[in-house]
C-alpha cells in the first residue's frame, strides 16, 4: 500500500490508517502476506504493528465511514494466533 504522505513512525502509520479519504470504497482491507519474516525477526515490533492494526480498525468503528480489514495469510504448514481481539 502506498500512502500519499507517511512519516515512517507507527504513529504516522495509525493516521494513515484511521484517514483513508484519499481512496473511494465501501471498506479496505489490507492483506498482509509477509508477517512471518516480520514476527520471526523482531516479534516486540510485530505486536507493536498488531497494536496500531487495532487502533485503527476501532477508530473507524466508531465513525460513518468504510470499515477497515486486515487479514494475515499464513504459510502453509506454520500455525499461526494472534491474541484475541474484542473491540467495543
């Protein structure tokens, strides 16, 4: 994905995230396909990123505007759990 402006912090990626104007649609999903490389590498950052994921997912919950999805594909054979998520 390509943002029309990122500030290369997880913060900048939170606003990205929650102010997706500048794209027409009903809902986004982003489909993240390379998280093993990610969470094998540098598993604290990864639950950082999950923590902006969900951040941005609830702010968008709670507003009139197009849901966002983020979905994870796993590679074949490798089990794969992300913690449980309740969002209001």
């Amino acid at each position: 994905m390509e943002f029309p402006y990122f500030g290369h912090n997880l913060d900048a990626l939170l606003d990205c995230l929650r102010d997706l104007d500048w794209l027409s649609g009903k809902g986004f999903v982003l489909y993240y396909t390379d998280y093993a490389r990610f969470l094998d590498a540098d598993p604290h950052s990864f639950d950082k990123i999950l923590d902006v994921f969900i951040d941005a997912i609830d702010f968008r919950r709670q507003y009139p505007i197009p849901p966002l999805y983020i979905l994870f594909q796993v590679p074949q054979g490798k089990l794969f759990s992300l913690r449980v998520l309740e969002l209001g």
